[in-house]
C-alpha cells in the first residue's frame, strides 16, 4: 500500500504568507496597526486597518481575535457601503471558518465575497476567491467542485498576465488530478507550475513543486525518479532554512527508503521528520508521520508499535476531518491486523476503506484497498473471493499506470527538461553574440584609434617647431589672462554677495507682511501655519486680518518660486489688504473677483494693455463668523478640507485659473460655499507645494489622497503636535531629496 505524503496535494495558495514570516515581527505589526486604528476617523481606511489587524492575527494563529476584528470591518464597510472593504472581510472571515475546518461557513463567506467582487470587476480578486473556494472543495474531496474552480482562476490569472496567480492555479489543478489518480494530468501541471516559480526566482514555491513532482513519480513507482525530485526540493529547503519544508523532504525520502526495504533509515528520517512536525506543531503532520512509522514497524514486524501509531494517526486524522488520511490508516490498520491473524478486524477495516475511498473518487486507495482485501481473504482461505479482489487490483492498477499514461508523465517532463535546456542554450548563445559583438567593436575602436594617433603625431611634429617659436609669447598672453580671470572672479564674487544679501534683505521684507501668528492666536487659540519655502524668499504667502466678529485666511500660492514669486506674494498681500480693508469688500468669491482684475492691471503692460502677464496666483479665503460659527468659502485651483468626528469633508474651488490667472464662472449660481462649523472642527488650507513633493525612494509625489490621509490622522491631536506631525511626514517621505516647490499648509480649529 503507497503511504500518504505530507507535502503531497498541499496546495500552495498562500497570497504572501511565506514561511520566514516570524511571530516577533508580526507581534510588532499588529502594534502598529493598534496604534492607528486609535486614531482613524470612521472612513475607508479604518476598515482596511481593521481587515489588516485580522489577516496578521490570524497568520499568528490566533483565529478568534482574527475573526472578530475582520467583522468590526465587515460592520463598518456596510455601514458606509465600502464594496471593496465588504468583500475583502467576507474573504477574510471565510479564511478564517477555514482555518477552523468549518467548511459550509467558509464557502458561504467566499461566495458573498465572490458576488460583490464581481459586481465590482475586480479580475484579480475574483480570479484569488475561485482559488480559495477551490482549496475548501479540494479539504471536502469534492474534487470536481475544486477542479473547475481552479480552472476558472487559471482564465482569469492568464487574461490578466499574473504569473503567481497561474502558477497557483496550475499547482491546485495538478493537486486535483493527482487525488484522482490522474497522473499524467497531474504532472503537466505541475512543471508548468514549476517552470513559473523558475522565472519568478522563488525558492519556497520551487522547493513545494519539486516535492510534488517527486510525489507523482512516487505514486506510479518510479522511485528513482521521485528521490531525485525530494533530494533537489531538500537542497532548497535547507538553503531558506524552511523547517516545515524539511520536515517534508525527510518524511518523503523515508517512504522511499521504505519502498527499498531499507527499514532502518526509512525509520530514521521518519523520527527525525516527526520531531521537527512536533516543535511546529503541525497537527494533520504529526497525524501523517504516525501513519509512516506504523508502517515501517509493521514491514519490521513491530506489530504492537505498529497498531499503536495507526491509531493514534486515525485519531488525529478523524479530528482534523482527513479522508484521504482517514483512509490510509484504515488500510494499514486492516494489514496488520491480517497479520496477527485478527481477521474480523481486518475485514472491518478495509471495507470501511473501501467504501470512503469509492465515495472520494481516489483510484489509487481503491487500488491498494483491493490488493489489502486480496491478501486477506487469501489468509482465511477463500480463494475465489481473492482472486475477484486481485483483478479489480489489476483493473484499477492498469488504469493508474497504462502505458499511455506513463508515456504523458515522461512527455511531460522531457518538454519541461527541454524548455529548460533551450532557454539555458538561447541564453548562452546571446552571451556569446554579446561577447563577439563587443570584440568587433573593440578591434574597429582601436583601428581607428591607430589612424588617428598617426594623424596626430604627423600633425604635431608639423606644428611643433612653429610653437615653439610662439611658445614666449603665449606664456605672456596666459600670464594677462590669468590676471584678468583673478579680477573677474573677484568682481564676481562682490557682486553674489550683494545679491545674496539684497535677497536676505528681501526675505527679511516678506516676512514682514506675513500675518503674525501671535496676533492671530490672540483671535484663535489654536492655530498653526506650517511655512517652508523652496528657495531663501517664497512664492507662497499666508495673509490675515478681522473685521469685527470676522476672520479672513488666505492660503496664496504665487506663479514660481524664488525671488520672481516673491515679488508677487507682495502684490497679492497688498492688493487683498486694499480689497477687505479699504474698499470693504468681504464676501470670499467677490474677493478673489476682485483680486482677478487688480492682478491683471498691475501686471499688465501700461502702454500695451493686451500685452498682460501670464503670471498671477492660486488662492483660497476662509472667513469665519466667530459668532455665527460659520464658514464663507472660494477659491481659484485649490481645495481646502473640514475635518470633525463625520469625517474628512473637501471644499472645491469654485474658479480655474491658467497659470495663476482667473478664469472666472459667469454662471449664474456660482457664489461663496456656506459650512456651519460645530466645536472641535478643525479647517486647513493649503497650496499645492505639500501634496507635489515627490519621494526620495518611490520618486513618486506624495498626492492629495495621502495629505489627506494624514490630515485625517492628525486632526484629534494638539494643535502643535499637528503641524509636528505633518512637517515629520513630508521630511521622512522627501528624504535627502531637494524640496521642489514652496510648502504652505495652515490649520485652525473652532472653539
């Protein structure tokens, strides 16, 4: 009778979870993801933390905590309909049921996942559930079931060009046609899978085909065939340091050494295999090697031991809910007890073995049930039925191993060897390409190099007496020319130093109009105005002032940076201070109307007024009636964003500007956006110059979807632990890059 293999039909959908992963630093993991599910308002990104706390909980192995938390996320997407979010925690806590081994509850959450995936069409999702649902029919022996699922994510993973993704699906069809005794099938699958975990350079994947391959060729009784695949995945396995892997080679190599009649070291590398199962604490392993050592001690004549290990693995095997395992220690339990002449028993056994081995579809314990069966009946003399049991072995025996199937299994592996062989060979043969491509081109750079040091000695000695003859007079011109260079170069470095000066002077002039934090604090306690110009003076300015029970802010970003953008964050200052304070003009939208046509007449050429600059500004108002707690708001090109316990809330500007110049609405209904304020709201504002920095490592820009992110993180906090927190973020994610724009970003909370 062939013994079960742990790593056999195994499959290996793990979606990340490879492993080297180690408790600490998923301990420190979930910490982290505690941390901020303390201060995460109730949006998108809570449920996504929440759904992240549930998948580390539960590669800890920890499935309780791991379910409650994925249905805190479950609860909060519906809440504010999240179909991404809902689906992902049906997922998970599908996941979950499973790893439970409560199946009906597993499918039910997969499925509910699998319906809004695809009412969403996310392809990738859907294609990974159909997986899963796959891995829960395969634990159910429904092969069929599993089979078309896996079918169905190979589709999906090969229209979308995910290389894990089809390697995975190969790998759980090759599963379904190996547990059906379909050999040939199952092997193809499983060198494409192979193949694909080549290319991608993964050694735990590459380790887990090779052990599957070497079980197929085990399972037609090839047995050198399947030590040479167990020995290549051990190799690997001990290179990553994979215990679970090497558990697996051990127990593999030691049904080999079994099948040798090499009882000794077959016995050996089962002890060894248990004793690394055991500090793992792998279950359905422990319950595997039992059934292997029990074999190994009945073929010595250990019959008590031999009992007592099959047993004990039905036990665990029955718990676990393992039908193929359940089977095989039916099986052995009824050959030993064949051989201690307890028949009764033995019959029992084997026709249990018989029927759940019909009922599951595996030819090859149907095979080995009949071949039990035969040697029993055998022992109690009835001859006739023994010989009626031995063809049926035979039958099924031919169906597994026809020579048309063995001709596949071998098909299979030689177009693998000879894929490999001609990738190996094409590569090697543009290396040499390469190599004679560069020693041509070397031989025609140095041809020419010859012919034109020739030229050049000809040409040298030519020219050579005549500049020697002008040599004097040369070193005479060098000499004036050096003095005048010296002169230059001090000249020029008087006159960077005034200009550095006057643009230190200037900065000095800029501060001087910005509004004074202190004064405002006087009006509202908590404020903050976080200010990093690019360069010494600044494009982007913050402007202030009152009016009664009226606050005016304004965030300013002027065209450029540098000097040019200073120059015209002072004509905005004084402009807005002329249109709120003189001319009383304090409508938001009126303002910036008004700020339009005073930037196009000042820029604009005096002699020729259709020559107009295309420079000007990008500006958002906020005025706020400290009675009323109400805010007044416009903007050209820039949002700002109310934050309270709702949720992050974004003001849109209501005019485009080109290049900073209005292009305002003649709509009618377009006017200044009305927000009632309540206590503890917190409103910022600013210029584009935070949301553009881009990243030293992803050289990406940071992007309005993470300011705000951060923006919603920050806002329960004090209010200068706020600005702290902000100017840390955009430190950390610029890096030792240069700051490419000037950064302006203003937060104040109502009272």
């Amino acid at each position: 009778m062939k013994k079960l293999l742990y790593i056999f039909f195994t499959s290996l959908l793990l979606l990340g979870q490879g492993l080297g992963m180690r408790s600490l630093a998923q301990n420190k993991k979930i910490d982290s993801l505690l941390t901020l599910l303390k201060t995460d308002a109730t949006d998108t990104n809570k449920v996504k933390h929440l759904n992240n706390v549930s998948f580390e909980y539960r590669k800890v192995g920890e499935p309780d905590k791991s379910l409650a938390y994925c249905k805190q996320a479950l609860e909060l997407a519906q809440k504010i309909d999240f179909k991404k979010g809902i689906a992902n925690s049906y997922q998970l806590i599908g996941a979950v049921f499973k790893m439970k081994d409560n199946y009906p509850e597993a499918l039910k959450n997969y499925f509910a996942a699998l319906k809004i995936f695809e009412e969403i069409n996310d392809k990738q999702d859907i294609a990974y559930v159909h997986n899963k649902i796959g891995t829960v029919y395969q634990a159910q022996s429904n092969y069929s079931g599993a089979l078309k699922k896996y079918e169905a994510s190979l589709k999906i993973f090969e229209e979308i060009k995910d290389k894990e993704g089809i390697a995975q699906s190969y790998n759980g069809i090759g599963n379904i046609y190996a547990q059906q005794g379909n050999y040939a099938e199952a092997i193809k699958n499983f060198f494409a899978t192979l193949k694909i975990w080549e290319e991608l350079n993964d050694k735990w994947f590459i380790a887990g085909s090779y052990n599957n391959i070497g079980a197929t060729y085990y399972y037609q009784g090839n047995l050198e065939e399947a030590l040479k695949n167990y020995s290549a995945a051990l190799k690997i396995e001990e290179e990553i340091k994979d215990k679970q892997g090497i558990a697996d080679s051990y127990n593999n190599i030691g049904l080999i050494y079994n099948d040798k009649g090499n009882y000794t070291e077959a016995l050996k590398m089962q002890l060894a295999s248990l004793k690394m199962i055991e500090e793992i604490g792998d279950e359905n392993g422990i319950a595997i090697a039992y059934t292997n050592i029990g074999i190994i001690y009945h073929k010595q004549g250990n019959y008590a031991e031999a009992l007592k290990m099959q047993l004990a693995s039905l036990k665990m095997q029955e718990e676990i809910g393992d039908k193929d395992g359940i089977i095989s220690c039916f099986i052995n339990l009824g050959k030993v007890y064949t051989s201690i002449n307890r028949t009764k028993e033995a019959e029992v056994y084997l026709n249990k073995g018989l029927i759940l081995s019909k009922e599951i579809g595996t030819k090859d314990r149907i095979k080995e049930t009949y071949a039990a069966l035969a040697i029993l009946d055998s022992t109690t003399g009835n001859y006739k039925a023994a010989f009626a049991d031995h063809k049926m072995e035979i039958a099924y025996r031919d169906s597994l191993n026809n020579e048309e199937t063995n001709k596949k299994t071998i098909q299979s592996a030689m177009q693998y060897e000879f894929d490999k062989k001609e990738i190996a060979t094409k590569a090697e043969q543009d290396k040499l390409d390469a190599i004679n491509a560069e020693e041509k081109q070397k031989q025609r750079i140095f041809s020419a190099l010859v012919s034109f040091v020739l030229l050049l000695v000809a040409v040298f000695s030519f020219f050579l007496y005549r500049r020697f003859k002008i040599t004097q007079k040369q070193k005479h011109i060098i000499e004036l020319q050096k003095d005048e260079v010296s002169r230059q170069k001090g000249i020029v470095e008087e006159k960077q130093g005034q200009i550095l000066d006057s643009i230190n002077y200037a900065k000095h002039i800029q501060q001087s109009i910005l509004a004074d934090e202190d004064e405002i604090k006087t009006y509202l306690k908590d404020f903050f105005v976080l200010y990093l110009p690019k360069d010494i003076v600044s494009g982007d300015f913050y402007w202030f002032t009152r009016k009664g029970t009226d606050l005016f802010f304004a965030s300013v970003d002027c065209t450029g940076h540098g000097v040019p953008g200073a120059f015209l964050s002072m004509v905005g200052s004084t402009l807005l201070n002329e249109i709120v304070n003189l001319k009383n003009i304090t409508d938001p939208y009126a303002i910036i109307e008004a700020l339009g046509e005073g930037v196009t007449d000042t820029l604009a050429n005096k002699k020729d007024k259709s020559d107009a600059f295309a420079d000007g500004m990008d500006i958002s108002i906020c005025k706020i009636n400290t009675e009323t707690r109400k805010l007044y708001f416009a903007s050209a090109n820039h949002a700002a964003y109310v934050v309270d316990e709702t949720g992050l809330k974004q003001l849109d500007p209501q005019v485009k500007s080109v290049h900073g110049v209005f292009a305002l609405s003649s709509k009618k209904g377009v006017s200044t956006t009305e927000v009632l304020l309540t206590s503890g709201t917190m409103i910022y504002m600013s210029t584009d110059g935070y949301a553009d920095q881009v990243g030293e490592e992803s050289k990406k820009k940071l992007m309005a979807p993470r300011f705000k992110e951060v923006l919603s993180q920050a806002y329960k906090l004090p209010i200068e632990e706020q600005k702290a927190l902000l100017e840390k973020t955009i430190v950390e994610w610029k890096g030792s890059r240069k700051q490419n724009d000037d950064i302006l970003v203003m937060g104040l909370r109502i009272s």
